[in-house]
C-alpha cells in the first residue's frame, strides 16, 4: 500500500521533515510519497494543502500522515479538518514550554527559519566561503585559520563534510587530499606538519572508494579496487602512526561524520542555525 | 535568569537542536545556554549527561530545558529522572504513527543520520561538487546540466544559497556573479542568454550589501554605499526587464531563500537527507 506523507509549515518546512524523516526512519520497509508545502501562511494555503492531502487520500486508499509545524490556530484547525492523520509537531510541546517558562508563546508564523540573526548568518557566510576556498588542497595559507583540517585519499567524503560542517556549525574546515605522490612518500605532507594538532583523518573502505571512484572515472587505474586498497591500506597506517585522529566514512551520513568529528575533537560550533 | 537547554541524542542530535531551536524561537527575549549531547548509547553515556543536567541546575538555579530524540526505553528513563524538564520528542509521535500504520516501530538507535542510503548519499555529494565546480562563474560549460543558475551582485547570498540547495536538496545549482562590466552593459551577460529560464536572481539591500562588503574590503570602492546602490538598482531593473524571478535576500535565512527558491520555480528536491 502506497503511503503519502505530508509536510505542511508556515516557515521552510525543514523542523517537519527532520522530525517526520527521524520518525518514519523506525518502521522497517515502510514506503511512502513525500510532498512538502511550505510557507502556508492564509487560508487560501491552508485550503490548498488540505485539498492536495484529501486527494492523496482518495488516490492512495489510505490515510496521509501530515507533519504539520503551523503555529497560527485558525491555519491548524483547516489542515486538521483534512482527511490526513494530522501531528501537530509544535503544540504538544508549547504548553509545558509555557509552563515552565511562565510566560506565553508568540505562536507567530515564520519564527524560524525566517527571522535572521544577523550575526549567525555572518559566521555561516564566512565559514562557507573559507570551506570553498580550502577545499581540495587550496589554500594552503590559510590554515592557520582553520579549526579543522580534513585528510585522506581522494573521494574519502572530505568535501562535502567540510561543506556541512560550515553550513551547520559555522566552523572553519580546510581539506587536503592525499596525492598519490604523498601516498608514495609515506610520511605527512610538510605543509600538514605544522597544523599536525588539527588534522582529522577519514578513510574508507576499499570497495566503496571503488565503487564511488567508478562514478568518476569509469575502467580507471584511479578506481581499480587494487589501487583503491593500496591507497587506504598506505593512509590509514600512516595516519596512525602519526596519531591522527581516524573516522571511517563508509557506512556514516555526512551529518553522522560532522558530528562526530566535532564530538571526538571537542571543537566547538559557532552557530546553531 | 540564565536557562541551559539540552539537545540528547543517541544519534546526531540534529533533529532535537531543528525542533527545540524552532520552539524557542516562538519566546520572545529568551536568552540561554545551549549544550549538544549526541551518541548517547549507553547507560554511562546517559549518567554523564543527567550529571552534566544537573550541574546546570544547580548553577542556573533553574530547571534545563532537555529536548531528547532518546528511542531506547532504559536511556530514555535515565534521562528522564535527571533535574531537567525532559521533552521527550519521539514517544509522543511513535504511539499514533504505529497505530495509523498498524506495525511497531523499531525503537531503535541510531536510525536516522545513522543508516546511510547510498542512492541519497551520492545525489547529495554530486550535487555539493557541482556546487562547488560551478561556483562564482566557473565551470560555464557545465550551465546546461544545472537545475538552477543563480545570478546576482557579488555577495549578494549566491554561494551560501546553492551550497545549501545541494546539500539539503540534491539540487544542481550553479551562480553567476555580475560584475562591474556586465552592469555596466546593462544587458544579460551572452553565457546566460542560452540559459535563460533557469535564471533566478538574488537581490539584496544596498544598505546591507555595504555591511557584508566592508567585512570583505572595508572603505573600498567596492563596499561604498554608492556602488552598492548603483550596482543593486541596475541588476533589479535589468532582471525585472529579462523577466528573471527575483529575491530578496537581506532579511531572510539560508533555508528560506533556498526553499522559496524552489517553491518559486517548482524545481522538485532530489533528496530528503
């Protein structure tokens, strides 16, 4: 049985899916259409996402779950009178927020996601840019900025780490690719040994490195699961014997690998968007 | 009074910081402290963080407000019984999810952000490279295989805009600064003619351009409020002239203007991470 799942918000949408995605995640082999509507801020909105969910219900022969971040009450009872099984993600925790707050709650649409501190957007902006302008090997200068400074074979998942970490947490990561001359070598690149206390290393297994570097470069020697193994297998000791921290990427989310990077290194974040 | 807020996870903690951060939002003046606590896998882990509860209790003289994705019951009690007002994020949604869907959920750990789905995993790192491959007027080749170009002043929220589409989305965008010379032509650069329906423009503030600008080159011409103003008016005039959708970027966040961006274009998502 086909199921849809509806995200419904008068912000982004984001809150809806991180929960929605987070709880649908603990039943086995469920299957199920996603439909985000974002930005439902009148009646008109409302009116429409109700008519989208009802007509998901009559084309599915089942009922829609709907995620619904509303904050406004007259756009929530409309979405709640839809023929969706309608979890209101916001209003089951606003009371004992109250409560043990003693005050009340706007309950104001866009709050999140919508109003700017000026000061976080700043420091993601800034972090960004130096991700884009140390990634790859680049930048070599500014690594004395960095708090982080990601190593490993090429296509270990540097990149997109060092991008997410910037986004999420506002923190400044670099990311240097092991060439195959350094792997040759097999001593620590000399611009790495002077930031040797900030270096972070991730490796991955064989063959998902072949398979990724496949992707790439179809038939190359760069992705023959021969070379792949000699790559990692040369890295990883190498990396140890420098006591280099070491995080295997191969079954991890890069939100799991961000994560645990700045929980194994004690790096703090700077923003919390 | 100063308040401590707690994020527990025995994952990342991403989804609790997304949901606690948007239901604070909604009190106005709240100041307080907050904490992360992902990988909360065992009692010991548990007992460390109801230490690290209660030592803010006692310090703040208040109760932490602890926002818990805990799924195992026993971790879950442990916390439960610390000094903190523990909102307990998924029991309140599993309950009526199980009895729509009519099966257990699996209460298990590490679920989300955890299990990796390569199919999404690689759709995400592609789309993070293209990103970055066709950032600030590179890669003009590549046009033709983006979802999205994204044109603009420079720093106008561009970059920041298409990293976040690629990594939370999975979309292909590229960006396209205008540069002195293009606004002076007055007319659509000849790279973005052939491309001409997946333009979207980012406009911004004159005022806040010559902020962002003079953190980058302070008392340059660059950042003068002259420029900014001249630059900001003949872009906007020549993309209303071109009939390229428009944004306005100085007082929303980086999820907001990526998801009306999509929303705005109809560009459907490749990913939910």
């Amino acid at each position: 049985m086909k199921r849809s799942v509806f995200f419904i918000s008068d912000s982004t949408g984001i809150t809806a899916e991180t929960l929605g995605h987070a709880l649908l995640a603990q039943f086995d082999d469920l299957e199920y259409r996603q439909v985000t509507i974002p930005f439902v801020r009148d009646s008109k909105a409302a009116e429409d996402a109700v008519d989208r969910i009802n007509a998901a219900a009559h084309e599915d022969g089942a009922r829609p779950i709907v995620f619904s971040t509303l904050t406004g009450s007259d756009l929530h009872r409309a979405v709640s009178a839809s023929d969706g099984l309608v979890l209101d993600v916001f209003n089951a925790f606003l009371r004992p927020l109250e409560h043990e707050l003693q005050r009340g709650s706007a309950h104001a649409t866009g709050r999140f996601h919508g109003l700017v501190d000026r000061a976080v957007y700043d420091a993601r902006i800034s972090a960004v840019d130096f991700a884009l302008k140390h990634d790859d090997g680049e930048g070599l200068k500014g690594y004395r900025e960095a708090d982080l400074i990601l190593v490993g074979v090429s296509r270990s998942g540097k990149t997109p780490t060092c991008v997410y970490l910037s986004m999420q947490f506002g923190v400044r990561a670099a990311n240097y690719p092991f060439t195959i001359e350094d792997v040759e070598r097999d001593s620590l690149p000399e611009v790495l040994k002077a930031h040797q206390e900030r270096l972070f290393g991730l490796t991955i297994a064989p063959e998902r490195l072949c398979q990724i570097r496949g992707q790439r470069r179809p038939d190359s020697r760069y992705a023959s699961l021969t070379q792949c193994r000699m790559e990692v297998r040369t890295v990883e000791s190498l990396l140890r014997r420098e006591r280099v921290p070491l995080l295997d990427s191969s079954t991890a989310s890069i939100e799991e690998i961000a994560t645990s990077i700045l929980h194994r290194t004690g790096i703090e974040r700077r923003v919390f968007p």
